[in-house]
C-alpha cells in the first residue's frame, strides 16, 4: 500500500491499478485513500462500467479496479499514464484447472506448462491499458516480488521486453518529468473521493 501511495504521487495520479480480486481491491482502497485525498478517487464496483467513463474525464485521477479493466478498455492521452499492478494475474482455481494439474507429473510443471502462460497473456492485457496509441507514454509497475525471484521471472521479463526496466521511484519521477510537460503535474481544484 506504501508503494502505491508513493508511485500515485511520483506520477501525480493518471494511474489504473489492476487487482486480481475485489477483496484486495477494497483492502489496498481503505488502507490508501487517506494518503491519496488531493485525487478523485475511483473504486470499481462489478458491473459498473460507467466508472470507466468517469475516470477518464478526471484528468490525473485513480482507479482501483478488477474484471473488466484488465482487458479492451482504452484511456487514450494522459489520463492513463501509470499501471500498477500488485499481484501478478495467475488464474483462479476452476474445475478446469484441477483438470489440467492432474494431467502433469508435479506442480513446477502444471505452473510452467499452464499457469505461467495464462498469468502472461493477463499481464500482457493488463500492461496494454496503458499503451493504446503511438503518442501514449507511462509507467507499468509491478508489485508482486514473484516476477524477479521464482522461475518464471525471466518469461515475465520476455514477455515485457520491449519496456525499460527502473528499480527505484527516483527513476519513475526522473522518467516521468522527461516525457511529460509540466501541465501534467498539475493537479485539478476541488478533487473529491467518487465511488
């Protein structure tokens, strides 16, 4: 939640983070809303797409969202210049998995042959709201301390390459205030929490 608070300020909003789970959500969600009050502050709800549309008229705010924001939605220009991402996106236990797992002789190979390659294609998905169009530039952070030590950390790394790779929030701050003019660090008057 820390490094949440931290990257939403390095980038001044403009910021999705992308949650494997609604419990999650609404857990990072309480533990940061303090922090974050100079914002408009969205929450997804399941079904509410229109949440989408009011993100993308605040201008610099951020949304905590699940589901559907994972996949075909586009926030072209800066309204969207920061993804975090803090749980890599494995697939949730279904009958169809447990199919699979017994299939393979352990676990390192179900994860390999069948959970590796679904968790990409969601990161992938996921890293792609922030990129929409050639003009589009930002940030794709990614929490969860599996995707440098376990390993599948390189097929992570492989399947990102085409992104610099920064390690610490001074490179974020530095790269963003290279790309962006100043008007983006610039926060709206009057901000609100929205739900």
């Amino acid at each position: 939640s820390k490094r949440i608070v931290e990257l939403i300020k390095t980038t001044n909003g403009h910021t999705a983070i992308l949650f494997t789970s609604y419990t999650a959500m609404q857990t990072v969600y309480e533990k940061t809303k303090n922090s974050l009050r100079k914002y408009k502050i969205f929450v997804m709800k399941k079904g509410d797409k229109q949440v989408i549309k009011r993100f993308k008229a605040s201008k610099n705010g951020v949304i905590y969202a699940t589901g559907s924001m994972w996949e075909g939605v586009n926030c072209v220009g800066d309204v969207l210049s920061s993804v975090i991402i803090p749980r890599l996106p494995f697939p949730m236990r279904s009958a169809v998995l447990e199919g699979k797992k017994e299939s393979c002789t352990n676990s390192v190979e179900f994860i390999s042959r069948f959970a590796v390659p679904e968790m990409i294609i969601k990161l992938r998905q996921g890293a792609g709201r922030l990129v929409r169009c050639e003009t589009d530039s930002g940030v794709i952070s990614i929490l969860d301390s599996r995707a440098n030590k376990y390993y599948y950390a390189d097929v992570i790394r492989d399947s990102l390459k085409k992104h610099p790779v920064v390690v610490s929030l001074q490179e974020v701050d530095k790269f963003m205030h290279e790309i962006k003019d100043e008007a983006f660090f610039v926060n709206e008057s009057s901000q609100k929490r929205c739900k």
